[in-house]
C-alpha cells in the first residue's frame, strides 16, 4: 500500500468528528442484499426507504460501505448496462447521511476539477482534489454533492486539512441518488477532469483495485 499509517492518522475527518462504532451502520447495497429485481432495486424511494430503515434499526444517524460491492441497481441505466461490458463493481465508498451534511477536506489539497455531471445516475455536483504527501500524488473524489458546492471553487484552489469542503445534495441534483456522499481515492486520473468512473466491469476490476485503494481510512470513521 502506498499510503502510511501516518497519512491515515494525519487525515481530518470527512464529517468534521471521528464517527465512532456505535454512532454509525455499515450499509450493503449489494446484489446477494438487496434482491434481483434490479428495477425496484434502483429505485431512489425503494432506495431511501432501505438505507433509512438500516439506519433506524441500529439507531444511528449515518451509514458507510460499499467499497467493491457488486451492486444489480446500476442495471437500470445504460451508461453502467448495455453497451460493453456491465459495469456493476462500485470503486468509492459511500457515506449515508441528510442532504446538506457538510463535508471536509481529510488532507492538505488542491482543487483538480470540477464539474455537474447531470445523467441519471451520475455524480451530480462532483469535486475532485489533488494531494501530495511523503512524495505521492493522489487524488480524491466527492460526488452527488449540492451545485451550490461548486459555486466559487477555483482549479488549484488551497485548502488546508479541516477545511470545509462541500454539502450533499438532494436527489434532484445528486443524479437521482437518496442523499450520501461518493468518496473515492483515484491515483492515476488517466486525463479525466471533473469525473471518473466510480463503478467497474469484472473484466477491468483489477485495475481499478490498484488505482482506487479502498479510501475507509480517510473517512474519519473508527
């Protein structure tokens, strides 16, 4: 792994406070989960209700997961079902929480990009930061955030550790999505800006393992 332990340690939280095990439920969207209706399943009030429903019976206001997940609910849309391979192997972790969560910068950054990726079933607002720490570049990616989050953001903007970041968005301008954040750690962007793809084909699976470590330590979350 090419991240330290220090460089977990040194990471603020995303939520603005350490989430400690009992304040929080790990959430499964995946396939074997949620059922092979993948219709219903991509539903976004099918969806809410769920996620709202794995959230009261353990009693917690926030959810996290689905660093891999095998997930049928992108089956619905054809840019993830239809044309090549079937991209269903999710790359970013998600983070459950109410739209207008703030959400702050783990590490010392840069704005890359940024951008409105308006498809249903894409990102919405989506932010993507630069970092450099120990002598390794990376980046790290926010996504179904509120366009207002995107208002005022500058390429190559400085923003310290700590330092607010971006909200979540509603689902009428986070791609169609129950409120949550997509966070994913992405290495090489390969020329991409404002976007990457944050679900993967089987087929090119072991790339994106290497390229999107699983980012669970930069969450903040015990």
């Amino acid at each position: 792994m090419i991240f330290s332990i220090k460089t977990s340690q040194n990471a603020s939280p995303l939520l603005g406070n350490r989430i400690q095990q009992d304040q929080y439920a790990c959430i499964s969207l995946a396939e074997n989960r949620l059922g092979q209706d993948f219709e219903k399943t991509a539903d976004p009030k099918f969806l809410d209700e769920f996620i709202q429903g794995e959230l009261k019976n353990t009693n917690v206001e926030w959810g996290i997961g689905g660093y891999l997940e095998k997930r049928g609910i992108y089956r619905s849309s054809p840019e993830f079902f239809g044309s090549g391979p079937e991209r269903c192997y999710h790359l970013g972790i998600d983070i459950w929480a109410k739209a207008g969560t703030e959400i702050y910068c783990p590490l010392p950054a840069t704005v890359h990009s940024f951008k409105y990726n308006d498809k249903p079933y894409d990102y919405g607002g989506t932010i993507i930061m630069q970092h450099q720490m120990e002598g390794q570049v990376f980046h790290t990616l926010y996504g179904h955030l509120s366009k207002d989050s995107l208002v005022g953001l500058e390429v190559g903007q400085v923003f310290p550790s700590g330092k607010r970041l971006c909200r979540l968005g509603d689902w009428n301008e986070n791609g169609g999505w129950p409120p949550h954040l997509h966070f994913q750690v992405i290495i090489d962007l390969q020329g991409n800006t404002g976007d990457y793809a944050g679900v993967s084909s089987l087929e090119d699976l072991e790339f994106y393992k290497e390229n999107c470590p699983n980012p669970f330590y930069l969450c903040g979350f015990e």
